[in-house]
C-alpha cells in the first residue's frame, strides 16, 4: 500500500508489480468496485501485475475515510451481507460526482507514472462496478495517454444524464473492451446498445458483450455474485487488449 497526494487530501492505493522480468513495465490505472480496497482488489492487481505490468488501484473513495475506516465489516458471501455492504457504498458512489472524479483522475495519472519503473510509453485502465465509469473518464480525458480500456460488470456507463460516460468517447483514442453483466438492472440491454453506438460513432476499436448468466460483481470472488467461467473469460479479455496495444 502507497499513499498519494490527491486533490483534496491523501488517498491510499494498492500497487503491484511484476513477479519476475526486468522493466519498465507499462502502467495500469486499476479501478475497485463500490465495496473498496481488499484482499480480493489486491489479488487481481497483481495477477495483472504478472503480465508484465505496474499496476495501481487506488482508493478512490479517499474523502469518505481510510481503506480501513471504509471497510463494511460485512461477509460478502452470503446475498444478504452483499446486499447490506451495496446500502453502506450506494451514497458514497453518489457523492463521487464526475467533476471530482476528473480531478482525482489527473492525480491518480500523476502518480502511477512516477512510479520507479513505470515505462513512459501508453498506459491502460481498467474498472469494475462504478470503477468501470471511472477507467472510461479516464480514457476519454487523457486519451494521449490511455491507449486501452476494460469495463466488467461496469453500471451507468452510457445514461441519458448531460456527463455520461459514453459522451466523451469522441475525444478518446483507446481500444476498448466491455464485458457487462446479464440482466444488469444498471446496465441494462438498451444501455449496452447506447455504448455500443457510441463506440462505433467515435471509430473506436472495442469489444461490447454481455456474458451471459454472469451476474453484477461477478469478478469478485469475495462476494456471493462470483461466477468463475466469466471472471476468467475478462482476465482472458483483459490480458489480450493490454498486451495487444501495450507491448507492441
């Protein structure tokens, strides 16, 4: 764990590196779900780390309270704990309006690239749940920088709120990967299509499916939403878009 000086204070952030191999190794902006920084969070950094990258996830929910303070206390395991753990996260995903996230944003690009070994070349970003809106803010507001963009189970991406996430696609460059959950209540098939249009208006490379039968949070294996075949289809997704556009 690393702590970095964000716009309105410090915020704590898990970084991962490589297990083996010399670098630099290309950065990736990882973003947590609703439920925060966790063991689960930091296993997935850093089998994404092994790929041959640095990768960093950073609490983005720093003006609420410490990794620690924000933690919910509660199994994730059981559909009940999950449920009560989303009531305690909803407000503060609510508070986390666009215009902070696109200050938090720069902070987090700052500090990932002063990372010892972090390579000066093209990054990638990634984002589950609410996170995934934020990896897309990401790419669309740095797009000299972001050249691939993942989004798993992601909600909200493409609303008929004036900042949606889908409206700035025609500023970025990235190649894109959405894997969205099945009857996904904030992301539902009509708001898959909207993406899906956004994207293809914009040119953009990018893949767009739902994984069928996966639940919302299904990468997650600490919580009763964890469906494997489709956790590890996105890492399989994942790994082909970084590797694809970040080691050329």
């Amino acid at each position: 764990m690393i702590e970095i000086t964000a716009p309105d204070g410090l915020a704590e952030a898990v970084l991962a590196r490589p297990s083996t191999g010399e670098g630099p190794f290309p950065g990736i902006l990882f973003y947590m779900d609703a439920f925060g920084l966790r063991p689960r969070i930091e296993e997935m950094a850093q089998r994404i780390a092994d790929w041959g990258y640095i990768v960093m996830a950073p609490n983005v929910f720093y003006r609420e309270g410490t990794v620690a303070q924000l933690d919910p206390g509660i199994d994730l395991t059981s559909e009940a704990g999950r449920k009560t753990a989303g009531q305690l996260a909803f407000p503060r995903i609510g508070r986390l309006t666009a215009g902070l996230a696109l200050r938090d944003i720069d902070a987090w690009l700052s500090a990932l690239n002063a990372v010892d070994g972090v390579s000066p070349g093209p990054m990638g970003t990634t984002g589950y749940c609410m996170g995934a809106r934020l990896a897309v803010r990401t790419a669309t507001a740095h797009p000299e920088r972001i050249a691939a963009c993942g989004g798993f189970h992601g909600g909200g991406l493409a609303t008929d709120d004036p900042d949606s996430p889908h409206l700035g696609l025609a500023h970025a460059k990235a190649r894109f990967v959405f894997g969205h959950a099945d009857h996904d209540r904030s992301m539902d098939r009509d708001a898959v299509a909207r993406l899906g249009k956004a994207l293809a208006a914009a040119g953009l490379p990018a893949s767009n499916e739902i994984y069928l039968g996966a639940a919302h949070g299904y990468t997650m294996a600490d919580s009763a939403a964890y469906n494997d075949a489709a956790t590890e289809r996105h890492f399989s997704e994942l790994r082909e878009l970084f590797d694809s556009t970040l080691k050329r």
